[in-house]
C-alpha cells in the first residue's frame, strides 16, 4: 500500500521516484549502449550489402573478356549484326539468298463431317504421329492436331458454303519453327496406311496448297572470289565468326556491308565504373572511420567504424588489392592509382591510351585487379564465415546479451521500488503510532496537572 506521507508530510512517491532515476541508471547505460551498438550493427550490416554487390561486380570484370565492347552495324535495314564479348574486330560483305520460312499448308475446304478418322503427321526425318480427332469437324482436328504437342499448329478457316447451303472449312497447318528440317505432312490414314502408301497427303487433295515451303536461311561470304563459302541456318540469325551474328530478314541480291568495331569509349566507362564503385567504398569507410573534435568544452564525436578492427583491416586490404602491382607493374599504367591522400582514384585518358596501344596486356591486368577484389570482398562478406558477417554476428551477441541484462534490471528495479513503498508505508505507520502515542501521554500528563486556582472576586 502506498501512503505518500499521510503523517510525516514528505512527498513519498516523488521521493522514491527520484531514488529509483538513481538506481536505474545502470539500466539506462544498457540501453544507450544497446542503442550504440545497434546503429553500428546498421552501418555494418549496410556496408557488408555493399562488399557483396562488389564482390558480383568484380566477377564479371575478373572475366577475360570483360572490357569487350563493340559497335556493330550494317549497311542494310534488313540486315542486322550482333556482337557477343567473344567477338573482335571484323568488317565484311555478305549476300543474302534465301531467308528462312515456316512450312505452311491449307487443306481442300471440307464439310463438318470431313475431318474424323485417324490422320497422321510426318515430319521431314520420317517421323510419325498418329491424331485422331474426338468428333468429325474441322476444329475437332485443329484441337487434336494443337494438342499432340508435335511442332505444327492447326487454324480452322472459313471457306464458304456447298451447293446445298451447309458451311465449309479448311485447316492451315503451320510448323512452329523455320527450317527445312521443319517440313512435314498431314496424311489421312494411319501410319500403316503411311508405310503402305496408301494415305492421303492432305495439302495434294484437289483444292489443297502449300503455302510455303519450309526454308533455312542462305547467305555467302566472300561472294564472288574463290573463298566464297554459303552459310545456312534454320532459323533468320546465322553465325559469320566467333561471337557476331547476322539476322535477315528479305533476300539481298546486292552485297550487304557488316561491321563490327571496338568500342572504346564503352570499354573505359566499364572500368571506370568497376573503378570509381572501389573508391566510393572506400571514402564511406573513411567517413565512418573519422572522429570530429568538437570545440574547447565539447564532446569528441566519433565514427561509426572508429576503433573497428575489422573494418580497418578491410579499407587496407582492398586498397591493396586495387594499388598493388601486377606481375612488377603498377596499375598506375592503366590509369588506376592512389592519390597522395590516400583516394583512389581513375585516369580515363590515360586508360584508353594504355588500351589503344596493348588491349590484351591492359584486360589481362584489369582481370587480375578485379580478381584480387574479388577474393577480397569474398573473404570479409562470405555469408557463412566473412570476417565482417561474422564481426556483426559478434556484435548481434553482444546485444542480446545487454538486452538480456536490461530484463534483469526490470526485475531487479521492481522489486527495489518495491521494498522503497514497503519502508516508507511502514515508516508512516509508526509516525502515526509514534503520534498516537503522544498523545495519549500529552492527555495523561494533563490528568495530573494541578487544578488552576482561581481569582477571588
């Protein structure tokens, strides 16, 4: 029971507040370290997010031919050129004979009950199929033909009327894909009719057509000299050399230029890129890592990184990785160099000079550079043993720990408040036995007391 000085007067329940303000700060410590190492644990924690998109982007660019960039282009609209990272300089003319078609048929118009029975679908290797419709109608067929999965899709069209006024239909058979090796024919019978002879190709039927015969697509190099060699492709897009491919689209009688030329100015902006990605990493630690010294009087604020060991050795590590030479040479060659204050930082004249002159010795020491990050980021952000995941797993620790020691504080807290309501209620009760008391005495001594004489008149 709280009695806030019933008897004596004092602000009990202010005074054992006040005690209590004392008693928690321990407490109050935990929780402003908690609060500490927790915004530690978010820069780290962020700053780990970042070794690790390093670390995918210093795979690619640890890639031998991860500076490869090129500008293709072509003479003609209906020919276009791409280039892959395997493709190098390449510049030659190429004449277009053939593009590639779908094999298409259109069967002869037909009544609703022309399309039942078993028909069979053979494929230009001599494969067989065998479909059978559920019904006799020409979408009884298309859906049977769709549903055998066998590389050719069946639309029903309309085609008019008969004499006695009943609706027509045909089917058009397409091949999904182009090619010639995609040609095929629909026979009206079983494969047995097939090896028999007797089926019925349906695209001979009177009325029937081809509509286009499955084609590959033809071109020739060096048309014209005795190098002239043909290329085919099932499909519009052929391969002219390592890494470049042509895709046409209409036949060319006239000689089709195709050029594919480095890019340089790409391939300097990827490394400057990887580059300046390092070095922005490094100038945020170097932030966290810096303590400012207030003014006479004031506090010294210090970093989110200062005094981390873990992330000091990180910042020196990958600068090694990015300054140190290579097999005896300075990355400096190349453009890449640590400035007299210790910032990294990229000479993109200087990169593409080094690249014009010796492309393969300037992409064999940026790989090596890259690769070295790549270790790097690796051994600090792995998700199961980095040096820096396992520095925040270690600080996770800590704070369960502190929390764990708050809990503690509350019960201990509760009960000493406790035990302050307790002495102070008891105190108030024997104030009041203490008053009760006196004034029983007081009342006493009074019966005593001689009588008050009094004054004659």
């Amino acid at each position: 029971m709280k009695i806030d000085g019933l008897v004596s007067g004092l602000k009990t329940a202010d005074l054992i507040d006040s005690l209590m303000k004392v008693q928690a700060i321990p407490q109050s410590q935990l929780t402003a370290k908690i609060t500490d190492r927790n915004t530690v644990i978010g820069n780290l924690q962020s700053l780990n997010t970042s070794l690790q998109s390093l670390f995918d982007k210093a795979t690619t660019a640890s890639a031998a031919t991860s500076l490869a960039a090129f500008t293709p282009s072509s003479s003609a609209a209906s020919v276009t050129v791409t280039a892959s990272e395997k493709a190098s300089a390449f510049s030659t003319s190429i004449v277009v004979d053939a593009v590639a078609r779908a094999h298409s048929v259109v069967t002869a118009a037909g009544g609703a009950t022309s399309w039942g029975g078993t028909f069979t679908l053979v494929a230009a290797d001599g494969t067989q199929k065998e479909i059978t419709p559920l019904g006799s109608s020409a979408e009884d067929l298309a859906k049977a033909v769709n549903a055998s999965k066998s590389g050719v899709t069946a639309t029903v069209v309309p085609a008019g009327t008969a004499a006695d006024g009943t609706p027509l239909s045909r089917i058009q058979l397409t091949a999904d894909k182009t090619g010639a090796a995609n040609r095929f024919t629909l026979d009206r019978g079983s494969a047995a009719d097939v090896a028999a002879g007797t089926a019925v190709d349906l695209s001979t039927e009177a009325g029937a057509a081809v509509i286009a015969q499955g084609a590959d697509a033809s071109i020739r190099l060096f048309a014209g000299t005795a190098a002239q060699q043909t290329l085919t492709s099932a499909s519009n897009t052929i391969t002219v050399a390592n890494g470049i491919d042509v895709t046409v689209s209409q036949v060319s009688a006239d000689p089709v230029t195709i050029t594919v030329a480095t890019d340089a100015k790409t391939r300097t902006a990827s490394a400057q890129a990887f580059v300046t990605g390092i070095a922005g990493l490094l100038t945020r630690i170097d932030n966290g890592s810096t303590a400012t010294i207030g003014k006479p009087g004031e506090a010294t604020t210090l970093g989110v990184f200062t005094g981390d060991s873990t992330v000091r050795a990180l910042r020196g590590d990958l600068a090694d990785a990015v300054q140190a030479p290579v097999d005896g040479i300075s990355p400096s060659t190349i453009g890449i160099s640590i400035t007299e204050k210790g910032v990294l930082q990229f000479d993109g004249d200087k990169f593409a000079k080094a690249l014009a002159d010796d492309p393969e010795a300037v992409q064999s020491m940026f790989s090596r550079i890259a690769g070295r990050v790549q270790d790097t980021t690796s051994r600090y952000s792995d998700k199961y043993d980095g040096m820096l995941t396992q520095r925040i797993t270690g600080q996770q620790a800590e704070v369960q720990g502190l929390q764990d020691q708050v809990k503690s504080w509350d019960i201990r807290l509760d009960q000493r408040r406790a035990n302050l309501e307790r002495t102070y209620s008891q105190l108030e009760v024997k104030l009041s036995a203490l008053q009760s008391q006196s004034s029983w005495l007081g009342s006493q001594l009074a019966a005593f007391a001689p009588p008050t004489p009094s004054s004659s008149s």
